[in-house]
C-alpha cells in the first residue's frame, strides 16, 4: 500500500510530529511519498530581499502567488533548498532513507505553463498577465517514484516542476500531491495543512465538514475560501485518478486518518467506518498513544 502525504507550508504547521509519525509507517513496511509545501518561508525571504509577495486573483475568485522570475527563483531557494533538505535530514535523523527531490530532477513533474492568466486588478478591472511561471501538472514520472519506493527510498518532493520548454515552474504542492497519489495507484491522500478541515463558517472552528462523498463535492466547494479552494480540487483530481480517500485537516497524521478533519471519499456510500478504514491507521494510533 502507498501513502502520499502533503505537509501545507503556511504559517502555524509544525512538520516534526508528522515526520516521526511517517518514519513509523516506514519502519512498519509502509511505502509513503511526502510533498510538502513553501508559502510561508517564501513570503519571508521575499519580503526581506525586497520583492514582496504579490497574489493574483482570478475572475472566478481563485487565487495564487504571482510568480515573475524573481519571485521564481525566490521561491525555489525555498521549496527546493531549504523546506526540502530539512525535511530529508529530519526522516534521516529518524531512521528513514528520504531522498529528496524537486520535480525537475529525473523529469517528475512536467507541466504546463500558465502562459495567460486572467487577473482582477484593485479598480475591478481585468488585465491579461503574460509573464507568470506557474504551470498546470501534466505528467508524473510514476516509474521513478516506483523505482525509489522498491529500493527502499522515501521520496520527499518540492513541488517545482519542468516546463515544456524546459524552464521550472512553480506547481500547487496539493495539486501535486493529488497526481502522484493518482499516478502511484494509492488508495490515501492526507493533506495537512493550518486548519481543521473544510468549514461551513470560518469564524467557526467547530464548523467542520466532516464527510463529503465525492459526487457532493462540487456543491461544497462555495464554503472553501482562499487555499482550501486548491485542496478541493486537487481532491477532485485524485479521486477521478482513482484514489480512494482524501483527508484535509490539521493536527497529527493519526488523528486526520481517524476522520479528525473533512474526508472526502469516493464510496459512493459514505459512513462513519469510512474515516477508520485505512491500513496506516491501527500502526499510527498505537505510536500516539506511546
């Protein structure tokens, strides 16, 4: 079985008990893929080398990083550099043979770019941006996942992916963590990320949506604000690729499996025993409990 995980790179996500609970999973036979994000240290080196961050925000309401190649290369130094290779050393530290990767090494991530993008200026005006270096997944090298898994590896990839043209790209980490859930033919996703799941209010913590059947997503997707947008869809992107379960929440890789957080299922019957049914779960409730 496999298990892709993506740790969220906004502010407030402690990636360390999520690290321990994986080299646990690895250590009992588990294959696990980890993705992380890069927000957070992102805006912060922007903001102190004097390129401050910049979000566009499409006529539909979706937003993203404005990605120039300043900001591009920025960005790298972040994902791909310094989130990358703590993650890596911290798995090492634990016992756990990570290898880290961004998705231009070994062609793992091939997109394409966002050559135009529709964005809404301050004045409610629409203005074309033509000079943006985010991409769209396309393709994952599978066969190079699958490689490092069976040699033993656990892969821990930034999501920063090859152009067509060969250029990098900065990708939405949850979205990529959706298409190699989708390409390696693995029944869970677990997205953590800096809340406790999808909310039906968001002054209201306790509002959480706790399960969701796949063909109910698209009538929830007006409670997701800003980020959690992304994750719906990417969700979606996973499940039509034929994984079985998502999870979005925050807190322990543990207790998000045990359905502390939004599952978004593929079972076109959905029930409680859903959020309990992953194999990772009785290895991870026993470690929690130590």
């Amino acid at each position: 079985m496999t298990l892709v995980v993506k740790i969220g790179g906004g502010a407030g996500i402690d990636a360390t008990p999520v690290v321990e609970e994986i080299a646990h999973l690895v250590a009992e036979g588990e294959r696990v893929v980890l993705v992380h994000g890069g927000s957070q240290l992102t805006n912060e080196l922007s903001e102190r080398l004097g390129h401050p961050l910049q979000v566009l925000t499409a006529p539909n309401g979706m937003t993203s990083r404005y990605t120039d190649a300043e900001t591009l290369r920025i960005y790298a130094m972040a994902v791909a550099g310094q989130i990358n290779t703590e993650l890596v050393a911290l798995l090492q530290r634990r016992g756990v043979n990570a290898l880290g990767l961004a998705g231009v090494d070994g062609r793992l991530l091939l997109a394409r770019r966002k050559t135009a993008l529709r964005a809404v200026m301050p004045d409610g005006r629409v203005r074309v941006v033509r000079d943006d270096y985010s991409g769209q997944i396309e393709r994952v090298n599978a066969s190079l996942l699958e490689l490092l898994l069976g040699a033993g590896y656990t892969p821990v990839v930034a999501p920063l992916a090859l152009g067509l043209e060969g250029e990098r790209l900065n990708v939405d980490g949850d979205r990529v963590a959706a298409a190699i859930a989708a390409a390696l033919g693995a029944e869970t996703l677990a997205i953590l990320t800096n809340v406790p799941g999808l909310l039906r209010d968001l002054a209201d913590p306790g509002s959480v949506v706790p399960l969701i059947a796949s063909h109910e997503l698209e009538r929830y997707l007006p409670y997701a604000q800003g980020r959690m947008r992304k994750k719906l869809l990417g969700a979606q992107e996973a499940l039509a690729g034929g994984v079985r379960r998502v999870y979005i929440g925050s807190g322990s890789l543990a207790t998000l499996l045990a359905g502390q957080g939004t599952l978004i299922s593929a079972s076109p019957a959905l029930g409680e025993a859903e959020a309990v049914s992953s194999s990772c779960l009785p290895a991870l409730s026993a470690e929690v409990r130590r």
